[in-house]
C-alpha cells in the first residue's frame, strides 16, 4: 500500500553538540536544505510529520512557525530512537492514503539540553532504576554474545574503527578522526567489556526530508528514489529469561521490510543500522539476514562491512561516529540513503548502490527486546 512514496529531496545539519543555537534553528537549517534539495516551495507542503524524543512538546509547530510552515497538520512523533524512522512511515501512509502529495518529514533532537550523561530512563520502569540503563544492557549482551560465539573485544574494536572509517568522510559527522583497535580499546572504560570508543555519543542535530507521489518526484527533475519497504513493530513483552544474543524484534520487522519491498537481504546495496553500541551492529548482521546466527564476527573480518565491501554497513560512520541525536537518527540515515543511491555521496560513495536500508530500533522498556524497531527500504 505505501510503496508509492518518493524521496524527492534531503536535507541535514552536521551531528555535534551545538548549546549555542536554539533547536528551532537547527531544525529550520535541516528543512531549508531538504526544500531547496527537492526543489519546491513551502507553500507546496502539504503536511508535517516531526519525529522528536528528548527535546520538548509540539517540535514541529515551534520549528516551522518562524518559516511561515504553520496553519497544515502537522503531526509530532515520538517512538524513542525509531522517532524520525516512524514519522517517515507516517509520511508515506498519507501519501498511499491520497490525503496529501508532497509532505515534510523532520527528526530533530537538542540532547545538550539534558546536561549530558545517559538518556534518563522512565521513574516506572524497573530496569533502570536498577542501573539497567542502555551501556549497561548492552555490556551485558556482549558479554553473552562473546561466551556463545568466541567473538573477542578486539572483534568490538574493529566495528568502532570501520565506523571511524566512514565518519571521517563523512562532513555532517560528529567524529572525524580515524582511529586504531588499540586506541579503542585503551579509551576509558565505560561498562565492561565497552570502552568510551565503542559507544555512540549524545549530540545534537536535525535531517528532514521530502517526500511526495512518483507523478509529483518526476516532474521535479529528480532521480527516482521509491520508498519500497516501510516496516514498524514494537517489542514482545516477555517476563523472565531472554536471548540477549539475539534481537527478535529487528527479525521480525525485517521480514515484514523485506516482503512489502519484494527483496531479500541478499539484495540490499547497503545498509544504515542502529549501531548504539559496537555489539549491536553484529547482532543486526545477523538479525538483517547479512549473516547466519553467529556468524558476525567472521563477517565483519571478512571486509564485506567496510565502504568498497560487499555488503556495506554505515558509511555514513553510523551512529558511532555520525552522532546521535535520538529523533533526527532515522531521517539522517535516510539522508545517507538517498544520497548513495543518487550518486551524490563523495568519497564514502557505495559504487553501483540500487538499493538501501535503513534500521532503527528504540525505547529501553523493562521485558522487551525495545519499544520499537523501524526499518525503511528505499530503491533507486
């Protein structure tokens, strides 16, 4: 049904901290790009879909009213770290819907405002009232993972230099330095077995992007870029034991992401993952259908993650090394998607990329795998 939404143009500000501007600012500078990117006024926008999870109430509304965007629905969205991914789905059910032709997605975060340290968890919620805040859950399945497959902390390093590898071709990267296994893994420690070089860090940032009908995208001039494949699931609740080595929930949605886009994980070009800590981009190889269970850590050795490999991963640098800005992840992979598949990604380009997805997955709740995991699947 939603398979006939179109990328018509992109549009991001660098990932970093920026205390100095307000969020509105950042997030006007993301939606001026995608709007001159695509080609259209802002009189030709129709709705807003605004995903945004730390930062405050009616994002959508307080960023556009200085550009004279107010008076259209405009929908806030808030799912954790999948914000951005999920208003992008929203954005293509209004277009399949006939309600709209040309709509705005935006992702923005300001996490300077928090004062730094972990995402506060929720006061009701039992795991990180414990201390079971996110460095700590992923520590946690590291360590399983580690004991099941023999993969080693070096195999961790390895995941935090190849993203170094894309960040520092990357200009709207927070991180641009190139680094080594043994500077990752003498970096401070933060939760055993993770060192600081091997968690994403907090920032701030904003992406948006257009997106509008197949007549509408060809009109402007644009190479086609169709969204094939809009998949969201929430996490199944399960009291007591759970698989940390596994994560069910970005199976499940991949499977959905891949029937609705007519494909297999065979055939995607390259690939934008939610790589909040370095074992979770080996856990999604596997839960993607890049590799069987287990096989991440011969996988990532083998070169086929790497930019010139056959199966990139984050070359954008990831979150890793792109940064984090929670509510704008989604969307900025889309940004890096959209780019590869038009050519347009300079250095870190993916040579012959026809076909890209994107993974996010958010929300620590207590007795789910996450809250929820977004994956969009874009063709050019």
């Amino acid at each position: 049904m939603m398979n006939n939404a179109y990328v018509a143009g992109v549009g991001m500000t660098r990932f970093c901290k920026m205390p100095e501007r307000s969020f509105e600012e950042i997030g006007q500078e993301a939606v001026l790009k995608a709007l001159k990117d695509a080609g259209v006024e802002r009189d030709a926008i129709e709705e807003v879909f605004c995903g945004s999870a730390l930062t405050g109430r009616s994002m959508g509304q307080r960023v556009l009213r200085d550009l004279g965007m107010t008076g259209r629905p405009i929908t806030n969205v808030e799912n954790a770290c999948s914000s951005g991914s999920t208003a992008l789905r929203e954005a293509c059910t209004a277009i399949a819907a006939g309600r709209a032709e040309t709509v705005l997605v935006l992702g923005i975060d300001q996490l300077t405002r928090l004062g730094g340290g972990t995402i506060p968890g929720v006061e009701t919620d039992l795991d990180p009232n414990l201390g079971m805040v996110m460095p700590a859950l992923y520590a946690m399945r590291a360590r399983r993972y580690m004991q099941e497959t023999g993969a080693t902390r070096v195999h961790l390093a390895k995941v935090a230099v190849k993203a170094h590898e894309g960040g520092q071709l990357n200009p709207y990267a927070q991180f641009r330095n190139p680094v080594t296994v043994e500077e990752v893994l003498a970096s401070r420690m933060v939760a055993d077995p993770f060192s600081l070089l091997m968690c994403c860090p907090t920032g701030d940032g904003a992406a948006a992007a257009v997106v509008t009908t197949k007549k509408k995208a060809a009109a402007l001039g644009k190479k086609l870029i169709r969204v094939a494949g809009t998949a969201l699931q929430s996490g199944l609740y399960k009291p007591g034991f759970r698989d940390l080595t596994r994560s069910e929930l970005t199976e499940r949605t991949a499977k959905l992401a891949y029937e609705q886009a007519g494909i297999g994980p065979e055939d995607v070009d390259l690939a934008e993952i939610h790589d909040a800590f370095v074992i979770a981009e080996l856990m999604y190889y596997e839960a993607l259908g890049f590799c069987p269970p287990g096989g991440a850590p011969a996988f990532l050795e083998s070169g086929a993650t790497r930019i010139n490999g056959s199966k990139p991963v984050n070359p954008s640098g990831g979150l890793l090394c792109r940064g984090h800005p929670v509510g704008a992840t989604g969307i900025a992979q889309v940004c890096e998607a959209v780019w590869h598949l038009r050519g347009e990604a300079g250095e870190r380009q993916v040579e012959g990329a026809k076909v890209a997805l994107t993974h996010c997955t958010g929300g620590g709740v207590s007795g789910l795998d996450h809250g929820s995991c977004a994956i969009n699947i874009l063709v050019a």
